[in-house]
C-alpha cells in the first residue's frame, strides 16, 4: 500500500518566519518520491515525529488556521493515495505527482473548460474570427482580443463574482466599461501572485504591457466588429457598443529620416560590423521599396520583375487585393546585387523580426544619426523629445519611403500608388503636414 511521510524544510522565509512541508511518496520499490507541498507552517508548530501540526488547545485564530492546514494536509495525501490507486502506474513518476500537488491547490487550471465562458461565447467568437477574411496577422490580433477576454472573465471570477460569466446578452456597456479599465490595469494584474493562474490558463507570448489609448479603441473597435456580426446573423438583439463611446485616436506627426540621412546610414563604414551591415543594408532596402515587413520578409527573386519589385500586400490581399510595382534605383539594385548569392529564394539574408527590429537601433546610433525628435508618448499621450535612434525600427522605413517622396511631388494619388494607400486614407493624411520645407515654401508666397 501506498504510504506518504511529511517533513519540513529546513529553509525558512525571513518575512513570513514558515518553511515549506515536503512531501515524500512511496508507492512500490520503483515508486519512490519527493516533491513540495506547497503549504507552509512556523518550525515551532510542525511535529517531525509524526508528520502534523502542533495545534494548541486554546481557541485562537492560530489554532482555526493549524486546523484547516492539517485538514488540507489529510485532503492532500488522500487525493495522491487514491490516484495512485486508479491510476496506470505505466504513468507515475516525479512529474505525476507535482502535477497532482498542482491540481489540488489549483483544480481551476485543470478545468479551465469547465469554469471557462458561458457555452458557445468563446467559441463563437474564434468561429467569427477563423470565417472572417482577413490577413493572418489580423487573425492573430482578434486572437488576442479572445484572450483578454477569457483572462477578463477569470478576472472577474476572482475578484467580484465566482460565477460571473460572458454571453452575448449580459454584455453591457458597464461590462465593457469593466473590460477597458482590466485592459489599462491588466499590466499590473499579470504581477500579482494571486492572478498568476489567469496567465498561466491564457498566457500571451510577451507578459502584457502598459496599453496606449489607441492600442484599447483598436481592441474595441475589433470587438464591436464581432458584435455587429453577431447581430447580422440574428445571434442577439443586444448591442452594448449602442451606448459606449469609443475614444478618438491620437497619433503624432510621423517620424522619418531624410534623404540626407539614409545616404549617411547607407555610406558608412560597417566593415567592423559586418552582421550590423547586413541589416543596414536591409533597412535601405526598406527605405527605397516602401514595404512593410511583413510583406519584405516575404519577397523571393521572383517579385523582381523587369527592375522593379512587384507584390499584392499582405495587409489588403483578402479585401483589396492590388499588385503594387515599385521601380528600383540603383542603390537597391546594389543591394540586391550583394546578396543574390545566398541560399534558397528568399531576397535577402533576414533575420527574425524583433531582432531585425534592435539591429536597426543600433545601425542607427553607429551611423551617428541620432538628433532629438519630438514623439507622443502611446500610454500617456503626452509629448517626449527622444534621440531618433531610439525609436528606430522597421516601420520608419516605409515612413522614410513616404516622406520623402511627398516632399518631392506633393501628390498622394502618386504616392499611394506606390506604398498602397488607397485614396482619403487617414494614415496618409498624415504626411501632409510634416516638412518645414513646404511650409517655408508655402509661406514665402505671402512675401
């Protein structure tokens, strides 16, 4: 039979003045181990002898706490005792019984689906999502929506009703008042031990961040989206976006380098650097194509075409699918030249994103360009000056492309036909006010 003997750690932590009880599991020769229980008790109140807690006599508020951790305790070495019992033992080891520990203390994160959102909101969202049209990157984003809503659901599960639960009807505007103030305090809540088993049931890939105002009104904008459909398809009457206004967003004038300073990047001596070089080379590729990089990191030699580089946009593929041609000058043809011996079809020799993302910092700030700029802050949306270098990336090379090119011909129609803005687009409205030049220009006509 089964036997299970406790002990205590001999660590003790400093703030509480309790050590962790030890668990040791004997089931058969083959059977033999040790794991952590994951409950705790002052050294003065632990008997080694017999493996329980001292409990005084006296009714106190220590006693009632002795009491219930040796009932856990009990509870505890019963559950091992009895799935060891019903369990294969082709299955037991170490890890089968920290698991069990883990699922005694923790049964939500074993039965998420159990505890999880009301039947069908879920999933009908991820079916709204998958048989949407969209560009895998905006799947990947409703995604993310998903997410924070499964982990804004076990938020409030925690914290203001255990039986709390989304559907489509009970959605309201408070509800989604309560979901943009988890959206804005959700950085905090991810470090906070007792909200760790929210992240650990629906994990993101990076631990959530401070959010911007216009990072929430996209997530809104998205999640009306789903509503919208929801009330086509004749899912629900109810509509909570009817009174909750979504905030405007604020974006500042964009950032980009001249003509001047991409020649100064791209004539620099990097042969200290020749990894650094690769990525510098790349960047002004960027600089001179307009792509975004999701569709850059797409580019084989095949969407080289008569000297020009020709591609459909990811981002507009699925609702507006537009073969865009941009011509290459000589310093991209040179480019390209250096590199067309590199293995496989790929265009250049890529590395990751993130990584492409900090070399471009530091091609930057080994090229000396590195003059102050005047950004808004996303978060607080309150003005910083910055050395450019410093918010370098991969996306300034198309603003690099766009900038420049609207300085010289002052058309958008032309523009937007080579970078792929369509016409009114308010991103490109943008660029409209950022050369001092043109504004000298047009001043100097007063005279």
């Amino acid at each position: 039979m089964a036997t299970i003997t406790l002990s205590l750690s001999s660590k003790v932590d400093k703030i509480s003045n309790k050590s962790e009880i030890l668990i040791r599991f004997v089931g058969s020769r083959e059977h033999i181990f040790r794991c952590k229980s994951g409950l705790y008790i002052t050294p003065e109140r632990w008997n080694d002898a017999d493996g329980k807690a001292i409990i005084p006599r006296l009714a106190t508020a220590e006693q009632k706490s002795l009491v219930n951790l040796q009932t856990t305790l009990d509870n505890l070495k019963n559950a091992i005792i009895e799935s060891y019992t019903a369990v294969d033992k082709a299955k037991v080891d170490k890890a089968w019984l920290e698991t069990l520990v883990d699922e005694f203390h923790h049964p939500e994160k074993f039965h998420v689906q159990e505890k999880s959102m009301a039947p069908g909101f879920i999933e009908l969202f991820y079916s709204f999502v998958e048989n949407r049209k969209l560009s895998l990157v905006r799947k990947n984003n409703f995604k993310v929506i998903g997410r924070a809503l499964q982990r804004f659901e076990l938020y409030q599960q925690a914290t203001e009703n255990e039986k709390f639960v989304l559907t489509l009807e009970s959605f309201d505007p408070e509800a989604l008042r309560q979901f943009d103030k988890f959206l804005r305090e959700e950085c905090v809540y991810c470090t906070k031990p007792e909200y760790k088993i929210i992240y650990e049931t629906f994990p993101e890939k990076r631990t959530p961040q401070a959010r911007g105002q216009n990072t929430i009104n996209d997530v809104h904008t998205k999640f009306r989206t789903f509503y919208i459909w929801a009330i086509d398809k004749g899912l629900t009457s109810n509509n909570p976006f009817k009174n909750f206004k979504i905030e405007e967003c604020v974006y500042g004038t964009p950032i980009y380098i001249s003509i001047e300073e991409r020649n100064q990047i791209y004539n620099k001596d990097f042969s200290s650097r020749p990894q650094l070089a690769i990525q510098r080379d790349i960047f002004v590729f960027q600089c001179l194509t307009c792509l975004r990089v999701g569709d850059l990191y797409k580019m084989r030699r095949d969407n080289i075409i008569n000297d020009a580089i020709e591609y459909i946009q990811r981002k507009t593929k699925d609702g507006r699918p537009i073969t865009l041609r941009v011509p290459l000058n000589d310093t991209a043809k040179e480019i390209l030249k250096r590199y067309e011996t590199i293995e496989g079809n790929t265009l250049l020799p890529f590395i990751s994103e993130q990584k492409y993302n900090d070399a471009i910092k530091k091609v930057f700030e080994f090229a000396e360009v590195t003059r102050i700029v005047t950004v808004v802050n996303p978060t607080t949306r309150e003005e910083e000056k910055k050395p450019i270098n410093e918010i370098a990336s991969s996306h300034m090379a198309r603003r690099t492309f766009i900038g420049n090119l609207y300085k010289k011909v002052k058309d958008p129609s032309l523009v937007g036909s080579l970078s792929g803005h369509k016409e009114g687009s308010k991103a490109f409205a943008r660029y409209r006010d950022i050369d001092e030049d043109m504004k000298k220009d047009l001043i100097s006509k007063l005279d």
